[in-house]
C-alpha cells in the first residue's frame, strides 16, 4: 500500500519513516520535492506543504503539482496535517479536529486540474469531500490514544498569509465554520478531482481573534502549541499508517 502524506508547518519531519530519501519530481503543473520511505509495510511519499524552511505562502504553494505528484505515485490514500483556529468554544488549543466539510474562502488559486472541457465535461461532486472510512481510522487511532478530538468539523480555508479581522472571523462562525485555516479546501478539492481519498487532521492552536477573552491569533502562539503537541501529531500519523 501506498500513502501520501502532506505535512503542515511543522509536521513535514521525515522521521516518521524508515530508509529515506528525497527526489525532485516535475510534473506538467511543476515541481515537487517528496520524501520517500516506510512506515512498518507501506510505502510513504511525503510532501511539506510549504517547502524547505517553510518559505511558500498558503497562496504559493503548487497544490496542483503536490497532488499531481502523488497521484503519479498512485497513493491510495492522503493523510494531511494542518494548524488551525478554532471558531467555536468547545474546541480547545490542543485538540484535534478530524474534518468532515470545508467552505473554500478563497480567492486566487488554481484550485482544479479542469480548465477547460475540450476533452470531457467534468463537474467533481463534493458532497462528502473527505473519505469517511480513512476518516474513521483516524478518529478510532486518536481515541485509543487518548487524544481529545472532535470526529467532525467544517473548515473554512481562507487565502492568507493575513490572519482574519474580527468582522471576519465572527462572519466565519456565523457560517458555521469550526475551525479556520489557509490550506486545505484547495488539497482535498484537487484529491477529490484525481479521485484520491484525502482525510486531514487539524491541529487548534488558536481562538482566532473572535474571542474577546483571549489573545488574538499570531504566528509566535501558532508555533509554541504547535512544537508542544506535534509528537501526539506523529504518534497519530505512524498508528494511523499501520492500521490501514
């Protein structure tokens, strides 16, 4: 079996696999850098989302290319990781959220691989875009590893590098957003349209800014609950792998 794993800021670590390697791959969308290896009996591309040194902005990144990449490799599954804000109360820092719906905010990206429709009309339901059984695995691997995680949750992907204004983010929650982030409603539409399955696992280290009694979201606070808790997020990747 063969599995895709993209990583967010700071969870693009090679570590989680055996007998690495890195190759440079192009494809007709551009170039993507995967790191290859093992995890117990299957086969790992791993991608970082935004490239060495996290120096690719949410709007930069070659998502087309990424998922082209893996779709080359024929992964029969996507596992993604993903920093997030947290739009409702109950979700707390530290806690996970196992996504099930996404509303797409975003402005100026290529977002799928049909730009036109000389070869075929292609028109990708989206009803369910992430895969409810990789979904399942995930979650039944987080309970059984204590974790505190929430097994549903829309996410509204924005276009960043910005953080929202307050209007936004309380606009965001009157749409019925759980959690905020800058990169996944492009990932798992271009997943959907290659017909991979794509699950994603969401990391809150933040209340965004709508929260009056709490700090608003900036990138130092990110990182610190990010770096605190991305072990768990490892440990919940390699459990994840070897069930599947």
């Amino acid at each position: 079996m063969k599995i895709g794993i993209i990583g967010g800021s700071g969870l693009d670590d090679p570590d989680i696999m055996q007998n690495t390697k890195e190759i440079e791959v192009e494809n007709k969308f551009g170039k993507t850098i995967l790191k290859t290896g093992t995890i117990k009996d299957k086969e790992i591309f791993l991608i970082g989302r935004h490239g060495k040194n996290h120096t690719i902005t949410p709007t930069y990144v070659n998502y087309r290319a990424n998922i082209f990449a893996l779709k080359e490799n024929k992964v029969d599954a996507i596992i993604a990781t993903t920093a997030c804000g947290s739009m409702r109360e109950e979700i707390k820092r530290g806690d996970f959220v196992i996504t099930d719906q996404f509303i797409d905010f975003t402005k100026f990206r290529k977002n799928t691989f049909f730009e036109n429709f000389e070869e075929e009309i292609k028109h990708t339901p989206m009803a369910e875009p992430f895969d409810e059984k990789l979904r399942d695995i995930i979650i039944k691997n987080a309970n059984q590893l204590n974790y505190s995680t929430h097994s549903k949750g829309t996410v509204i992907t924005i276009e960043g590098p910005r953080f929202s204004t307050k209007a936004e983010s309380h606009m965001f929650r009157s749409f019925g957003a759980d959690i905020i982030n800058m990169s996944v409603a492009t990932e798992v539409t271009l997943a959907n349209e290659m017909e991979i399955p794509y699950a994603a696992i969401a990391m809150v280290t933040d209340f965004d800014c709508w929260k009056e009694d709490e700090e608003s979201v900036s990138w130092e606070k990110v990182l610190e609950i990010f770096n605190n808790n991305a072990e768990k997020v490892k440990k919940l990747i390699i459990s994840t792998v070897e069930a599947l």
